[in-house]
C-alpha cells in the first residue's frame, strides 16, 4: 500500500493590525487611521469617504458535475479600499493604506489592477515613509 504523505501550506504571515476607532468610524489599522486624520487636515478636500465597496466580479452560476442541482453558484468578488476623497477642484481619488511594502499581500495586484481596469482610474496606494516623515504614493 502507498502512502500519501501530507503536505501542510504555509499560508502567508500576515502583518497584525489592530483595529482603531476615531471620529465615530472603524478603521483596520492605525495607519488608516493616521492617513484619515491628514486628509482631515487637508484645505483642498472637500470630502471623505471611508470604506467604499466595489464589485469586481458579480456572483454568477456554473454548471457543475459535482452538485445535485447541477448548478454552483459563485459569490461576488468586492473591493473595498479605504477611502473615497474627493477634492474642491472635483478630483476624485480612491486610496488604500498600506503601513509598509510588506502589507501588499500575493493577491493585492491582481485586485489592484481589475478594479483600474473597471473602474479606468488609477488607485492610490499610499504607506508611511518613516525616514521622510510623510506618506508615499504609488
């Protein structure tokens, strides 16, 4: 008889933020948060919107082999960036706060790049440069 030897994945690390609330709003880490009080501060911003949710890919349904039904159903896959910031001049930029380079997780990129092609904007990344002082963006 042969053997399968388990195979075990590593998932990914991941960078554990806590989570923070200011001015009555949820914010997943104190980096969001810090990048949500300096637009706050901004004189050229006109308002901010925070945790806005787009779909990628709608839920749809697909024959399937392996259901009784015959039919799989998919979930939507959403986007949520951290903010919505619209400017006086009637700029509108989509940002999402990143605390370092090592926060862009494998699947990021991939998002990153459908919801430009959907939405044909460019989606800011900005994370704190502590050698700086202030927020990069890329």
């Amino acid at each position: 008889m042969i053997k399968k030897k388990k195979v075990c994945k590593k998932n990914a690390p991941r960078i554990k933020q806590k989570k923070v609330t200011y001015d009555g709003i949820d914010f997943d880490s104190q980096s969001e948060m810090n990048y949500y009080k300096y637009l706050k501060g901004r004189k050229d911003v006109a308002h901010i919107e925070c945790h806005p949710s787009y779909t990628l890919v709608p839920s749809f349904e697909i024959r399937s082999s392996v259901t009784k039904s015959g039919k799989s159903k998919k979930t939507a896959m959403k986007f949520t960036p951290d903010f919505k910031v619209t400017y006086l001049d009637g700029r509108i930029e989509v940002v999402d706060v990143k605390g370092s380079k090592k926060a862009i997780n494998e699947g990021f990129p991939i998002r990153k790049k459908l919801w430009e092609y959907l939405n044909k904007q460019e989606l800011i990344v900005v994370i704190w440069d502590k050698k700086l002082g202030n927020w990069t963006r890329s």
